[in-house]
C-alpha cells in the first residue's frame, strides 16, 4: 500500500506491506465558524474575566506568540485579540506583539510576514525573544528546583499580558502551550540550564502525553505564574491543520482543558509493540532541521520493540539546527561519550536537551534517516545511520528478519501520541 508522509512542503509517498499498521489522529472535523468560536471564547472565557474587561484600562499590552517551528494560525487568532484590544482603548502603538523564540533564531523579514501576515507585520510592532542577550531580560527569582528564573522585559513591564498557542504532543512538557508560551519561550539561558538540564529530562515522566507527574510541566507552570498570564488563546489542530478546537482564559484551567480534548483526538493505541516503525518529522515547518525532527522520534518509543528499528523521513532542509547543536555533535563520537559528559555538573552547551533525548531514543532502537538536507559533514556523526533512499533503509531493516515483522508508520510523527494498549 501507498502512505504519504508528511515531508517538508510536498510530502513523501512511500509503499508499505498491506499488513502494516497506520497509526494517526482522529479525523477530527474542523470547528465551521472558527472566527465565531474565537470571538465566543474571547468573551466568554474558561475561568477568567472576557478579554474586553481586562483589557479595559490597561496602558499598553503584550501578545507572545509561537515561532515559525509551529503552525499556529496567527493570521486567524490575532486580528479578534487585537481589535479588542484596540476597541477598549489600548492604542495600536502600545501593542507589541512578542515572539516566544526560546533558543530558536529570531524571525524576520519575509519569514515575520509569513508567521503574522503582511498586514499585522506593516501595523503593529512585532520583537522577537533573544534569551542569550541579558540586558533584554530581568530576574525575578528562582523557582522551588531552584532554576533562576530571568524573563523577557517587554513582557514583563507589559500592562496586559497575553500569550497564544497550539496545543499538541511535545516531548519534554507532555502537551505544548498554555505555560510553554511563557517558559521556555520568553525565558533566558540561565533559567533553561535547569530546565532542561539532565536530571530533570531523565525523568520517565518527562514525555510526550504526560502532564500530572511531569516536573517539567509543573517547573514551568509555575515560572509561567510567577511571571503572570492575564488571559490565554490556545487552540488545536487536525491532520489537515484547521482549527478544531479554541480554549481561551485562565492560562491553567484553560490549558487543561485543550489537554483533556488534544488528548481525546490525538491519541493511538497499538496492541503489540512493532519491529520497524517508520515515523516522520512531522513536515514544514516542524522538519526543517534535524534538531526538531528528533520529536518525530520520541513519540514512537512507546511502541517500538526493544532493539527494534525506527526509520524516520524528515526534510531537514536547513539542516542540523543552532550552531551549538551542530558543534555538540561534531564533538563527540558515541551516545555514550556525550552521556559521559552529562555526568559532569559543570557540563552545559545550549541544546544539549535535544541530543539527550535522541540518546533515549537510540539506547532502544536502530535508527535510519532518510533526508534530503543532511550536510555531508554531519551524516555520520548524528548517532543514527543516514541513508540515500527510504527504499534501502527499509529494505535494509526488513532483511535482519527471519520472519515478517511488524510494521507500524505513522505519518505524522511527533503530532500522534502513540501508545501501547495495557
């Protein structure tokens, strides 16, 4: 049988034995008057005063939104938020619009006008967070992990502070969103040393789906507290990326409750692990580089067998990712030469968090890559086998076999929560 995989902008077709099972997300339909619900929820908010009382009175305020790695609809949610805010007297000169890079790389120019579209790009003024410039951040305190918690300035001298987001799967925070706008998104290098620092990552309950023990989560909600969330927008998505779902308010309650309905959707459960599981990068603009891409790996690791193989399709098609990232892999040769390092409390390089879970990932499975954008430099120092065609790697994977093996693909990567039925 014929399966696209999400790949870059285009996708990939690739062909599958007929007894190979797909796993994906309900189709779930898309919500028919999204910018009706939108305005609904904006007025008639989860456990929080409507959007026009708060923003009544307020001199100035501040809307953090996602970076280019995420498909938010910014072009649908913003225009209601910012004409509220402008109709109860906020001028459009005290509105800035602030985006939620973490470590990522500032977006401008032709990227900014895609992520906000040209109008909101023209009108209003849209920053990007910069966590490794220390005069644009301020200390507030450490958190109870004792992670020293330095924040966005902007945001923090906002009068009104409001953050947008998707809800999905993510790795590390069990769900993104809500408080993941906030922390790590406005937060500086200091502060994610600890949260993303190596004791905190080995906890098994620092995975995809996982919220109510997960000490990332809490760590982050509660820097998300401190610094303060007037009102949330979250929404959620389907395969085909329409808005199936608005949760607007509190930024807790409102959170938890896109979590209860994402993870109503998105879930999939297999009754036996598989031998090859075939997963994908999740396409553009999330497997634009081989950093991003390892979440497409993550959230197979429930239901892969041990010692199995997982064969992933991404685009990569700016590459490895930060120059940290690509300087970590570069300098060390084995999974257990960098889990050496870790060792060393003095130990930290930006991004290290990310090679750590790929190191999670290839302590129990075989990995193949497949893409088009790996730098020749790099294609034997990722800690997985890159291969020149998806055809051969599979091929490959299936003649260590004596007999058939399983097979689960799942086409959309890291935004299908997989499991295994207990």
């Amino acid at each position: 049988m014929k399966i696209t995989m999400d790949y870059g902008t285009e996708g990939l077709e690739i062909e599958l034995p007929k007894s190979a099972t797909v796993l994906g997300m309900c189709d779930t339909p898309a919500l028919n008057t999204v910018d009706r619900t939108i305005e609904k929820s904006l007025l008639e908010p989860i456990e929080s005063p409507s959007l026009r009382e708060l923003a009544r009175g307020a001199k100035d305020a501040c809307v953090v939104i996602s970076d280019i790695t995420r498909p938010v609809p910014n072009k649908i949610i913003l225009p209601p938020i910012l004409r509220i805010l402008e109709e109860e007297g906020i001028a459009r000169e005290d509105i800035v619009l602030l985006i939620a890079t973490g470590l990522h790389r500032p977006n401008e120019g032709e990227e900014l006008r895609s992520l906000v579209g040209s109008e909101i790009a023209q009108k209003y003024r849209v920053i990007n967070h910069r966590a490794k410039e220390k005069e644009t951040l301020t200390y507030i305190g450490d958190t109870s992990g004792g992670a020293p918690v330095w924040i966005n300035s902007v945001y923090l001298q906002a009068d009104l502070k409001i953050a947008t987001s998707l809800i999905e799967p993510h790795l590390m925070a069990g769900y993104s969103g809500g408080r993941k706008a906030i922390c790590p998104g406005l937060m500086g290098v200091e502060t994610m040393k600890v949260l993303h620092g190596p004791k905190l990552l080995a906890s098994p309950k620092c995975v995809e789906g996982e919220i109510k023990d997960n000490p990332f989560h809490h760590e982050a909600l509660a820097v998300a507290k401190r610094a303060r969330v007037d009102f949330t927008l979250n929404v959620s998505m389907n395969e085909r990326r329409e808005i199936t779902g608005v949760f607007a308010g509190d930024l807790e309650a409102a959170h938890s409750a896109g979590v209860r309905f994402v993870k109503s959707q998105n879930g999939s459960i297999v009754e036996n692990k598989a031998d090859i599981v075939i997963t994908s990068g999740a396409g553009a603009p999330l497997d634009s580089t081989f950093y991003q891409s390892i979440k497409g790996l993550t959230a197979v690791l429930p239901i892969v067998a041990e010692g199995g193989t997982i064969i992933m399709v991404s685009s990569c098609d700016e590459g490895i990712g930060s120059s940290e990232f690509e300087k970590l892999l570069l300098s060390n040769d084995s999974p257990e030469d960098f889990l050496g390092k870790l060792e060393d409390p003095n130990f930290f390089v930006i991004d290290q968090w990310q090679l750590q879970e790929l190191c999670k990932v290839v302590k129990k499975a075989r990995v193949i890559l497949y893409s088009h954008g790996i730098p020749e430099t790099f294609k034997d120092k990722l800690f997985v086998e890159v291969v020149e065609s998806f055809e051969s790697g599979f091929a490959d994977s299936v003649e260590r076999y004596m007999e058939e093996p399983k097979i689960a693909v799942v086409p959309k990567g890291p935004y299908v929560l997989t499991k295994l039925r207990e």
